[in-house]
C-alpha cells in the first residue's frame, strides 16, 4: 500500500520535480529550499542550489532560517553577495526559480506585500525583497501558492507577470523574450499559462481533488485544459526525504489542525480585520 501523503508534501514534490539536473536555480526560504533539496538528492545531482543572497551551489541540510544561513548546508562552492546574485539573473544565468505568492491575478502578476490598504493593512507581508527582479528576468519562474487568493484585482503590484495579458510584457521591452511565470503550484492542482492571451487556466489537479472546488476560488471564469490530467502521486522515497529533511512543511499544517491551532490563527486574523 502506497504510503499517505499530504497536499502540502504533495505540492514540495511537484515544485521539486520541476528542478531538471544541469540547472541553476534560485531558491528562497522554505518550500522552494526543500524542493530544492529533494530534487538534488534524487534526480538532479547536477542542479546549482542559490541563494538570493549569494551563497552558490550549497549542499542542503537542513531547511535554512534567513536567505544567507550557510549554517544550514554541508557546505558551498563559493559565497558572493545579493547584488552579483541578482545580476546574474540580469544576465541569463539563472535558468529557474521559485517564488512564493500572497495574491495572484489572471495573468500572473502577483502580491506579496500587503493585503488590504497599503496604510491601513489587514495584513502586512514580506515585502518584494528578489521576486520583482527574479519574475523579470529568469528564464522560467515557478509560483508556489499555499493559502493565497486568486483575485481579479491585486491589492498591492508587487511583481510582474504577463500584466495586461498578450504580449503586453514583450511590448514594454523590459523583459527578456520568453520570461514570466511558466506554472503556478497550490495544494490543489497545477496551472499553466496560454501562449497567446497569457491567461491562466487550470492543467493538472491533485489526487482527490475537482475541478468544480478549484473554480469556486478563483473569481474569474477559469478556463480548462482539454487534456486536463491528474498529478503524478509522490513516490516513498520522496515523501521519506520531505519529512525527514523538513518536517515541519511536511507534516506542521496536519499537526496544527489536530491540535486545533489553525482555527485559532484564523480567529486571531479575524480579529484583525475588525
């Protein structure tokens, strides 16, 4: 019998198995590390692991605490510094990386400073730190969104996606040719963007979840893939190396539900909107 997983662990692997071997890749704290790690340790050896501040090809060990924690890896080729870091972005070198998302809009623009008024917010978050500079320029940016919100209208811009849609990005000049978010991972299923119209719309689900409870959070009328297929399910020795590399995005949602935490937090936040 196959063993449980969550959707949390579900959507680590699914960013993890978008790491191909040979890559350089940017990684930012927490499910894009673990990701990251897992894809190095089973099937992309050869993947470069970055961090946005500078420490290059570092050996995971344990999940890191701040984007410049080299207490967390078994050791790097070398260290640098966030500007040279960002610059290589600028300048092609970087081939993935991941990104977290707060709000996220049809098109792939995205929030992850504040949710409400920006002087009166209902919640104030982290701010744009690398993710303006790394959806710009990357040549394939993959957006992980774990208790987000799909809206029609972001409540602060923070980064850029496919803006107005078509090829409202290519026409700025701004942006290399071919950049932008290539995918959006949830806990419920995959999502891709149109070539032409740059639309999101729904490519894959997770196990055991329908496509009718994916539309009913997303505002707009989402579109479906013709061949809409179901994630691949997590083998093992992934699950394995999730839990035992970070269990606490494996398994820390689960335990917070049984020791009736998060229906705490949401009081708490709704509290703060009042």
């Amino acid at each position: 019998m196959a063993k449980k997983y969550t959707l949390d662990e579900l959507l680590i692997i699914t960013a993890a198995r978008e790491i191909h071997d040979g890559e350089n890749v940017i990684l930012g704290v927490g499910l894009p590390t673990t990701a990251g790690a897992l894809a190095k340790a089973l099937h992309a050896p050869g993947a470069t692991l970055m961090m946005e501040s500078g420490i290059i090809d570092f050996q995971p060990l344990v999940p890191p605490n701040h984007i410049a924690d080299a207490h967390s890896c078994r050791g790097f080729s070398y260290a640098t510094d966030l500007f040279s870091a960002f610059t290589m972005t600028y300048r092609g070198y970087v081939d993935v990386c991941f990104l977290g998302v707060a709000q996220i809009d049809k098109f792939g623009n995205i929030n992850t400073t504040v949710i409400g008024d920006y002087y009166k917010p209902k919640l104030r978050l982290p701010g744009s730190g690398g993710a303006a500079d790394f959806l710009s320029y990357a040549k394939r940016t993959v957006l992980t969104m774990r208790g987000g919100d799909f809206v029609e209208k972001l409540d602060y811009f923070t980064s850029p996606g496919y803006l107005d849609g078509g090829d409202s990005r290519d026409a700025t000049g701004l942006f290399p040719k071919g950049s932008g978010p290539s995918m959006l991972l949830t806990t419920k299923g995959v999502f891709r963007f149109d070539e032409e119209s740059r639309e999101m719309y729904l490519s894959r689900v997770h196990p055991g979840v329908k496509v009718e409870d994916i539309k009913k959070e997303v505002p707009w009328d989402l579109k479906v893939a013709q061949d809409l297929s179901e994630t691949d399910r997590p083998t093992e020795r992934e699950i394995g190396f999730v839990r035992r590399f970070a269990p606490t995005e494996a398994v820390g949602r689960k335990l917070m539900y049984e020791l009736g935490l998060t229906n705490a937090f949401k009081k708490a936040q709704e509290r703060g909107k009042n």
